[in-house]
C-alpha cells in the first residue's frame, strides 16, 4: 500500500505546562511546511517524549489524539505524569506524613524523578534514618503513578553521661552532666532535650560545690513541609564562688534565660543550605553578697541585670566530599522592653545595645593521608557595653585552650583557631578511633563605652600552641584530652587548678 503523506503549516503541543512553546518548536519545527508521514509523527511523537525524559520527567509522555488534519493543523497530546498515591513502610517512630508532606514538595506535578531522588537522599542525610528506599509504579490510570517507601529508622532516644573541667575554677572547674535526648518525641521529627548538671572543686584554693544547678531544656519542632522549625530553649545555672579567698563572703548568682526560635531554610540540596531565623530571648543574672543583692558589674540595680534581646541570624553550609564550609551572621538588638535594664552612662553595662556576631568554619580532608584540618574565627563587635550573659569569653576549651576559661569577657571578642586531626589509629574496616590533636588558638577581648582601665582586659591578647588527643572507645562515646602552652601568659599566674598547667579534658558515655 501507498504511503499515506499529509501536509503540515502547524503543530500544537497541548497539555505541557514544563517546556516553553520555544523550547517544544524546536522538535516540532523540523516536521513544519512539507508532508509527513505517519512514520514522521511518531518519530516527532517520541522526540518529544524523549525531551521530557531527558529532564526527568520520566512518567510523562505524548499521545497522537484521533482527529481529522484539517487546513494543515496537527495536535499532539501531552500526558503529564502525576502521583496519586504514597505507601510508607517500615516506619515506627516517625509518622508517615512526615514523610508523604515532604515528598510531595518534589512530587510535581508533573512527577520528576530526580527531584524525589534528591529528596529521599536529604531523608538519608538525617541522622534519625537509618535507610529509605523508594519504588516508583505505574497507577491505575494512564500518566499516575504509585510511590512505595520503605524506612528503617534509629532509635531516637539516647542518653550520656559526662564528665568534664570546662567550668570556671572559682565556681568548680570539674562538671558533671546527664544529658536524655528524644530525636522524635511525636513522630513530627521534633526533638527534646534535657540536660542537667553540677560542678565542683577539687584544687587546693576552690574546694566543694560551686555550680549547684545547671539545667538545659530545649525543644525543636518542625510545623511544615518546608522545615520551618520552632523551638523553646530554657537555661538556668544557679553558682556559688568557691574560690578560699573570698569564699566567706558567701558570693552566689543565678542566671536564666528563656528563648523562642524561628528558622526557615530558605533553599536546601545535598551540598548547599542557607537558613534565616528569629529569635527572641528574656535574660536575667541575679548576684548576692552574704545573702543580700550586690552589684558585681557597674549598672546592674540591686544586683539584678535583665535583657531582652532580638536576634536575627542568616546561615550558610557548603559541603563537599572532602570540604565543608560553614558561615554565620547575627545581629542582635538588645530593647527596652519587659524590664530590660537600661543604663546611658559609659561606664554602665545596658540592656539596650547591638551586637553583630560573625562565624565562619572550614573543614577539609586530605587523601590520601586521610588527616583533617579545622580552621575557625568568631568576631563578636557591639557598640556599647553589655551585660555579662551577653559579653563572650576567651580563655578554655572552647575558645583558647591552655589558659582558665573565662579568662577574659568582652563586649568585643576576636577568636581564631588552627587544628589538624591526625588519625592513628584504624580499625580494619576503616572506623578512625583515635586522632592525635595539635592546634593554635588566639583570642583577644575588648570592651565599648567604658571610660576605666578595664576597657581592655590584661593581658590584651591570649595565644597557645598545644595537643590533644580524641578517643572513640564506643559508638556516641569518647574521651578528650589536650594540653596548650600559654603564649602571654597572665602577670600573676596561678598554678592551683588542671586548667593553670593547661590541661582540658571531656569524658563522654552513651548510656543508652
């Protein structure tokens, strides 16, 4: 039989609502102005199909309705492909909407199969998931598809028992803290803390309890499919100065803090995030001396300073397979509301002041040698003087190793650290249990608006050189130990205390 041929002036493409009608002419472009054949509109038929599978849409396709070719117009149907279903197994603690919320962010329509793809690898980056898998079927009905998820989850509940000396030896430079985790309380992916502990002294000048009640609640709860979280955090620490020189003077504080969070990631993949959050705080820091209120700081009022504080931070990951590099910005308003202390003397420490925090952290792996270095600097600024729960330290694990923490507090802070993580010791399917440490630490603090001498702490600078050592014996267990050389070391250095020799150590257990 005769091949059948029939002219074309147009082609319409009807039913795509992903490719531009530039974009879709250029497939259909070449078949325009001549006679095709039947066999010239299926191969138009499937290079259309072809283009959508090409990006993805892999459940999507183009259909050659029955109709008459009239005045040279030929149309070319698109059935966009849909899911009408999501089956979610295996899961326990998490609710299935958690995940079928999530999913249907990436499931179109139309449906495209690298962005679920995408999406159940950001389910696998979630330390609470153990595995997920994903199977796409097709659907009772032309263009829809079924999705089968199956999850093998972690347990969420985890609890640690710590042992540490990052407290200030006047208080008790040794703490002892229980920590109880729930990563999922109600199956929403939400997540409470509670953390609660003491320290004491052991040294010759600062013996018994000094931190009487040191208690941490927080809870995190993610209310959409986009991650929006919310989260509470409450602090509390109730201390005695245990120092013997001014240890008749029954010298006591309690410092608490209540905060209300906000953060939105704003785009999220496997390698990039950026995040906003808000956040609110209502700060206060009682003193007392032989059991009466007593200013230890210039502008607290009967000892008491109180600060409500505004903060608006911005957060940023990178990460590759050998590098991550992380950054943030804060800004901080501290106002005049819900009995914040104000204060417009120089000399005074003010509840109502900004503040800008800069973070910024590099970690990157070396291959073949496998060692890991860490590079990180911290910037606090703040145009007038603050309050102490506002002010930051340098000096301690944390911040400058081989010198007391809290050797310095300052309205402005500058802290910058170099450390190399050497593994030395692997088990033989390639678990790195022990690292050897050295670093460099430096830290400067500086204070605003303050007319007396101790607008610059002294010494002005805090610098070390040191190693330590990191032991994993267990899994979510592991021992700390470093010690640090002072470079300027302090006037009248005292040699009571682990942390005067520069010593820092953490003993960490996961009980369950």
């Amino acid at each position: 039989m005769p091949t059948v041929k029939v002219y074309v002036r147009e082609i319409r493409v009807l039913g795509s609502t992903v490719f531009t009608v530039q974009e879709l002419a250029q497939v259909t472009e070449p078949y325009l102005n001549r006679e095709i054949t039947s066999e010239d509109i299926e191969s138009m038929r499937l290079a259309l199909t072809l283009l959508y599978v090409r990006r993805g849409y892999s459940t999507s396709g183009t259909l050659v309705p029955d109709q008459a070719i009239v005045d040279g117009l030929l149309r070319l149907q698109v059935i966009e492909g849909t899911l009408s279903r999501i089956n979610v197994e295996g899961n326990y603690w998490f609710s299935s909407r958690y995940f079928t919320s999530r999913i249907l962010r990436d499931a179109g329509p139309p449906v495209n199969v690298n962005a679920l793809q995408q999406r159940l690898q950001l389910f696998q980056t979630d330390p609470r998931i153990e595995r997920i898998n994903a199977e796409l079927r097709p659907g009772e009905t032309r263009g829809e598809s079924v999705l089968n998820v199956r999850v093998a989850e972690r347990r969420p509940i985890k609890g640690w028992l710590e042992y540490n000396n990052f407290a200030a030896p006047s208080v008790g430079s040794n703490r002892v803290l229980g920590t109880i985790v729930d990563e999922n309380l109600f199956g929403f992916g939400d997540r409470v803390s509670v953390q609660y502990g003491q320290s004491f002294g052991t040294d010759v000048n600062a013996h018994g309890s000094g931190i009487n009640d040191n208690l941490n609640v927080n809870y995190v709860i993610p209310f959409t499919p986009y991650d929006t979280t919310f989260a509470v955090d409450y602090r509390r620490t109730d201390f005695t100065v245990i120092d013997s020189s001014v240890k008749a003077l029954d010298i006591e504080g309690k410092f608490e803090s209540i905060g209300l969070f906000f953060r939105q990631p704003v785009f999220r993949t496997l390698s990039q995030e950026f995040a906003l959050s808000l956040s609110g705080h209502s700060e206060s820091f009682r003193t007392s001396l032989l059991g009466n209120p007593f200013e230890f700081q210039s502008g607290s009022t009967n000892g008491l300073s109180q600060v409500s504080v505004l903060r608006f931070a911005q957060e940023y990951v990178h990460r590759t397979q050998d590098q991550v590099i992380s950054a943030l910005s804060r800004m901080s308003f501290g106002l005049p509301v819900l009995g914040a202390t104000v204060n417009s003397g120089r000399d005074q420490a003010t509840g109502e002041f900004f503040s800008w925090l800069g973070q910024t952290q590099l970690v990157r792996r070396l291959n073949p040698t496998r060692v890991t270095l860490l590079a990180r600097a911290d910037l606090q600024l703040s145009n007038k003087h603050l309050f102490l729960m506002e002010q930051m330290a340098v000096g301690g694990r944390y911040s400058v190793r081989g010198y007391r923490e809290f050797s310095q507090l300052g309205d402005n802070v500058f802290l910058g650290s170099l450390e190399t993580r050497i593994p030395v010791y692997t088990t033989a399917v390639g678990e790195e249990l022990v690292y050897l440490v050295p670093f460099f630490d430096y830290g400067r603090a500086w204070n605003s608006d303050v007319v007396n001498l101790e607008a610059t702490p002294s010494p002005e600078w805090l610098a070390s050189v040191g190693v330590g050592t990191i032991w994993n014996f267990w899994r979510g267990s592991r021992f700390e130990l470093y010690w640090g050389q002072r470079l300027n070391p302090p006037t009248q250095a005292r040699h009571t205390n682990l942390q005067d020799y520069g010593v820092h150590m953490q003993l960490v257990v996961q009980a369950f």
